[in-house]
C-alpha cells in the first residue's frame, strides 16, 4: 500500500467474479472477487443484488475501501469495503470510474 495522508484508502479495481450471496442473513447479498492490479486479488461481500445483477458486474470497475481490514461473514473473507451510494430505494448503486483508468489507482 502506499503512503496516503487519509485514514481510509479508496482504490480503483475491476470485478473479475461475482455470484449470489444467499447464506447470509442480509437480503440480496453479493461476492465480489475484484483485481487490484498490482495491489492484488481482494474479495468483497456488497449488499449490491437490488440494484446489480452478479452477472453483469464481472469486468466493471468500481471503487474500494483496501485498508479497513477484513471481516468474514457467512465463512467469506470480505477483505475490501465496495463503494457504493443509495438509489431513490435507498440500494446501494456502484460508484465507477467515469472513465476507464488503471487498476489500483488511489482516489484523490
């Protein structure tokens, strides 16, 4: 990770997989395995499933939190905070590049 004067570092990443979430407790729950580029694989778990379809998701890129620590829920190792803001449901909506850009990138 590089140096970063924030507490919390927001790196762009594109989802390689993403598949349904069922054994949680949460509805429409969503594993996401994102590539960081030189960073790295990280897998996430997004409440994402009311807003995106998982088949859709694999090559979006998308921004994350990496430097939060991880937390397993349901036995999945959720390494990376997926960024996402709510739509007029309240369900959390992606947030992407506006534009292709390299993977890993820190947001600024």
């Amino acid at each position: 990770m590089v140096d970063s004067p924030f507490d919390v570092e927001i790196r762009v990443g594109e989802v390689l997989e993403a598949e349904a979430f069922p054994e949680t407790d949460k509805p429409k729950m969503v594993k996401l395995w994102i590539d960081l580029g030189e960073e790295g694989e990280v897998q996430s778990a997004a409440q994402l499933g009311y807003a995106h379809d998982p088949e859709e998701l694999p090559g979006k890129q998308v921004l994350c939190a990496t430097n939060l620590g991880s937390v397993r829920i349901a036995g999945f190792k959720s390494e990376a905070l997926t960024v996402g803001v709510p739509d007029e449901d309240g369900h959390p909506v992606l947030v992407e590049p506006s534009r292709e850009v390299p993977l890993g990138g820190v947001l600024f």
